[in-house]
C-alpha cells in the first residue's frame, strides 16, 4: 500500500501472492520470503494451519496457497525471468534468487528444510516450545540475510 516509501518487504514463516489480500503495489516491489518445510501454521504446501495450532483456538481461519506459488505470482508481479538467476544450499537452508526484475527487483526464497513457524537462526522461547512452533533453522541468520537484501533497495 505504499510502495513509494516502503522499498523491499521480507516474510518470515507466512506468505501472500502479490494479489491475495490487496490490489499489488504500483511499483516493482523486492520480496525475501522465509519458509519452513514442515510449519503447521503456515503450511509451505498451502492449505489450512493444523487443527491444533493456536489459529484454530483464535477462531483465526486463513488459507494459505503453497508458497512456489506465492513465489511465481512476486516473479511475475515484479517481471522477473521465470527462471532462478541462482540456486545456493546452506546446509539445510536453500536460496532461490529470480532477478534481475523490473527497475532492479529481486524475488528471492529461502526454502527452510524441516523448519517449523520460526525466525532462522533465532532462539525458541518456553511459549513457543509449548505452541509447538518447530524446527529453528540454524544454517542461516534470517536479520542479517534481511539486512543485507533491503540496503540494496531504496526509494527517492
């Protein structure tokens, strides 16, 4: 909603296609996106959060599409090559890049092998144990990844 101010955006453990829930931006918008393989709350394969996750218990009701999809639709939004300019394995973590995009964008992924609902290379709180959160990826530290994609971007 405001993409004359906001230059990239990053997703961690959730995920939205350029069009699910607002018109896309009217500007390329550079989008890094976080995903665990076996999050319960936001399924990387789409679909309903598990019946016992706290969205349920919330009366929160959402449904996810699976995340390459999610990708594609950022991919085409921002006019990438469909195509991945690069594929890079950390361990556990995997990076797929799309670029270069229209006016410089990128998509990038970082598909997060057996990762739950977690922020990569964060610490897991009692609360979130008890939640049932999952898997924290350790291969990578999602700030700094995070960091170093929006110092690439600005606005004017």
């Amino acid at each position: 909603q405001l993409p004359k101010r906001i230059a990239a955006i990053a997703l961690i453990a959730g995920h939205r296609a350029a069009d699910q829930i607002f018109s896309p931006p009217s500007l390329p918008m550079p989008v890094m996106q976080f995903s665990g393989t076996k999050d319960i709350y936001a399924p990387y394969n789409g679909g309903k959060p598990s019946s016992g996750t706290w969205f349920f218990k919330a009366k929160f009701e959402t449904e996810f599409v699976p995340v390459p999809e999610v990708i594609d639709s950022w991919v085409a939004f921002n006019k990438c090559p469909s195509k991945p300019a690069e594929v890079k394995r950390m361990n556990h973590a995997v990076k797929t890049r799309y670029g270069p995009c229209r006016d410089g964008a990128e998509v990038v992924l970082w598909t997060l092998e057996e990762g739950g609902h977690t922020w990569p290379g964060g610490k897991v709180f009692p609360s979130e144990v008890k939640a049932k959160v999952g898997n924290i990826n350790k291969d990578i530290n999602a700030s700094e990844i995070m960091w170093d994609f929006f110092r690439k971007f600005k606005r004017d």
